[in-house]
C-alpha cells in the first residue's frame, strides 16, 4: 500500500473525525497508485499524487465545484474524469469544521449509494 498516502489519509482522517473508526468499519485500500478509504465496505475518499478526493452526491458536487479550485479526480493525468468525486484544495482541507461536514457527507452517501 502507498505508505505515503496511508498515512496522510489517516492522519487527516484522525484530526477531522476522531470517532470515525468507532462508528463506522473502517479500511484502507490501493486503488490505481492511490489510497482509498472504506466504511462499511464503500469507499468515501481517495487520496494520491492528486490530492484528497471526496465522493459526494450530485448536488453537493455542483457546490463544491463553483469553486475554482476544486477539481475532478483523475487517477491518471490523461485518464477519465471519476464523475462522483471531488478533488479538494488544501484551504477546505485545512478547515477541519468545512472538511468534516464534507466527510459526513461522503460517509452518508456512500452508505446509501448503489455501487
């Protein structure tokens, strides 16, 4: 596993949600050179070489992205565009209060959504 991105994604994890793991199963996976994370064995957020990615619903998605600089995930620079997913800037990252409400959001919808 990317030890790098392991480690970045719990740490962020840790500090934005600290009961995350308590209330939720909680596993780390590769997925294409980057780290994604699982509750209840749907993934919410990926982490790599882009960033941090979020998977949110449409309406939170189209938010998010009114902001310039929020970007799609790719996991390859040419590759596709994963529609469901935000790439978030470090400003949102940072504010722990902003990027737990984000969190929630993806954790709610990856539980609900059908895979």
């Amino acid at each position: 596993m990317a030890s790098r991105y392991l480690d970045e994604l719990k740490d962020l994890l840790g500090r934005a949600h600290p009961d995350l793991d308590a209330a939720h199963r909680l596993e780390f996976k590769n997925v294409f050179g980057a780290v994604a994370g699982y509750v209840n064995g749907r993934i919410f957020i990926s982490c790599g070489k882009f960033g941090v990615a979020l998977r949110l619903p449409a309406g939170a998605l189209d938010r998010l992205r009114q902001e310039a600089d929020v970007k799609p995930l790719r996991y390859f620079p040419k590759g596709h565009i994963k529609k469901q997913y935000a790439v978030l800037p470090d400003r949102m990252i940072q504010d722990q209060s902003r990027f737990r409400e984000r969190i929630d959001d993806s954790i709610e919808y990856a539980l609900r959504a059908d895979d």
